[in-house]
C-alpha cells in the first residue's frame, strides 16, 4: 500500500479540476499537505467532487493568455495538466477545436511553466491512443507511434511537446501516458459507465435489457485513483521521464460486461444484446500498456483490481437509482 508522506507547504496547480481525475488527485494532494488551486472553465464554478480546500481559478484551453495568467497567480511548484477534450469520437466531428485545446493548451502551460525559470515542475496527461496501429501490445514508452485519430494525433504532438521542452529547457516535464481508466465519477457516456449503470437498472427492475456493439473489443482498464497516484509519483521523482501508466491487462467488453453483472448480482445472458450495427472487427493492435517503467522506477503498481473497480461503479449507480426511486 503507498503511504503519503506530508511535503512542507507545497503548492499545486491541477488543470481539468472538475474532471473525474482532477477530483481524485486534489485528494491526494490535501492529504499530503499541498495548497491546491484547480483550474476550470469560466463559469464552471466547482464540480460536485471537488474539495472545497480547493482555490479555484479560472482558465479555458482556447484561450492561452488565461492559461499562462492561471500559473503566474499560483506560482505553483506542481502542475499537472490534464484538462483536454477526453471523448475520442468528437475529435471527428470538430479536429480543429480538439487540435488547439490539447496542442496550443499545452504548449502555453509548458512555456508559463519555463518562464518561471524551472520553478515549476509539469505532469502532462497523454494518452495511450498515440500508439493507435503501433503493431506491437502491449506497448511501452518506446513503442512506434501511429495514432487512428485527430484526438491521438493531438495527443502525440503534446507528448512531443513535453520531449522536446525537457530536453531544450532542462524542464522537468513529464509525459504520463494514461490507458482507459475509470471511476463512480466518470461521466455517462463512456462505455463502461452505460455496462454498470445499465445492470445497475436492469437489478432495480428499472431496465429490461443493455444493448452494446461489439464484446470482443479490448481495452486496458484501471482506476482513476490508481493512475493519479502514479502520476504523483512521476511528478515527485528524482529525475524527469514519460510514464505508461495502465494495468498491463487487456480485457474485453465481454469481461465488463459479465463483471459489472456479477456485481449487480445478475447472469448477463438474456438481458445484453448486440447491436450488429455498431460491431466492427477488432483492432490490429490491442490497446495494452506495459507499466514496466513506472512499476520499476516509481514502485507504482495498481492498488484496486478491475472486479472492485467495475464493483464500485454499479454499487455508485444502484444508489443513484435508488435516491430516484
């Protein structure tokens, strides 16, 4: 079990507060005695898991000068970037918004955090998609990089923005590159989030049946918690590298699926159909991270396995059922 040491009077500044991943790492932030300020949208105001030690400011990732004005009022000694547009298919839709949120947002933060003159240190939020059709799996930190989409495309430039600061600057800059993770706080429209709440409803007798697309798709699933305390870790290190971080386990919706079901108590058979329309053949390249770096260097490895991950979702959602009942 990793046990948090308290740091003397620290400051941190987190991008994307009101973000699932925001939530859980200004947590662990105030339970090791850091002063946290968290960045949100104007207007935003503060999301429902945010701890209310938290200074927020605000700042819009289309809008550098109020991205650079975020890190010049906190003067923090940690910022960990991970705000960014996080829904891959809208990427499609609009790839111009979701290029310049991700790179030019980026980009500001590093060059704010160089202009302190090394006084900050900078955790980037990546992504596993930058390897996209890489041919290898599971990949690590130095597997081929061929990403299948604008998001994955925008991803690889601000991982490659990290890179090439560090190296010119001396910034301890650090690239995590985070696979699928999950929790009660992650919003409704991510897959494994529509598999727990829909057993959730189907045990309330509030849903008949969860229709879904293809089972045989694989992802790599962990716990936000999990991976925002490797992203601590990688932050506090002695010296600056690029993470993977992910559970190393490739699983199927069909292991979601049968998991979210055995927590509702419930045989999936009977109550999931599939929708033939949405079923596609299975990536070239299974999305799998290899986590051999951070388990080696960090001495971060996974704390909460998928069962009580996918758990705690569907006992999240059977209790939001039940407070509407």
């Amino acid at each position: 079990m990793d046990t948090l040491r308290p740091v003397p009077a620290r400051t941190a500044l987190i991008t994307g507060i009101n973000g699932q991943d925001g939530s859980y790492l200004a947590e662990r932030l105030l339970a090791a005695g850091y002063e946290v300020a968290g960045m949100a949208r104007p207007g935003a105001g503060r999301g429902r898991y945010v701890p209310d030690a938290v200074t927020l400011v605000e700042g819009d990732l289309l809008d550098p000068a109020s991205l650079r004005r975020a890190v010049d009022e906190t003067a923090p000694d940690e910022l960990y970037h991970l705000a960014a547009p996080t829904f891959v298919p809208d990427s499609w839709a609009d790839p111009t918004e979701t290029t310049q949120a991700i790179v030019a947002g980026t980009a500001a933060l590093l060059a704010a955090a160089v202009a302190r003159g090394g006084a900050t240190r900078v955790f980037v939020s990546c992504s596993g998609e930058i390897f996209g059709d890489a041919g290898v799996s599971p990949q690590n930190e130095d597997s081929p990089t061929r990403p299948r989409s604008p998001y994955g495309v925008a991803k690889l430039a601000a991982h490659g923005l990290v890179r090439t600061m560090r190296e010119h600057h001396g910034l301890f800059a650090v690239s995590g590159i985070l696979y699928n993770h999950e929790s009660p706080r992650r919003p409704a429209r991510f897959l494994p989030r529509k598999v727990t709440a829909g057993a959730a409803a189907i045990a309330a007798g509030r849903a008949d049946e969860l229709v879904l697309g293809d089972l045989r798709a694989v992802r790599d699933w962990s716990h936000a918690e999990d991976i925002m305390r490797g992203a601590h870790l990688a932050l506090t290190a002695d010296e600056p590298r690029d993470y993977v971080l992910a559970s190393g386990v490739g699983r199927t919706v069909g292991d979601l699926v049968d998991a979210a079901f055995a927590a509702a108590g419930l045989d999936p058979a009977g109550y999931v159909r599939v929708d033939e329309r949405f079923v596609r053949e299975p990536e070239a390249t299974p999305p799998v991270g290899d986590p051999s770096r951070a388990r080696a260097e960090l001495g971060w490895t996974p704390e909460i396995s998928f069962e009580a991950l996918i758990a705690e979702m569907v006992a999240a959602d059977a209790a939001a059922l039940a407070a509407t009942a």
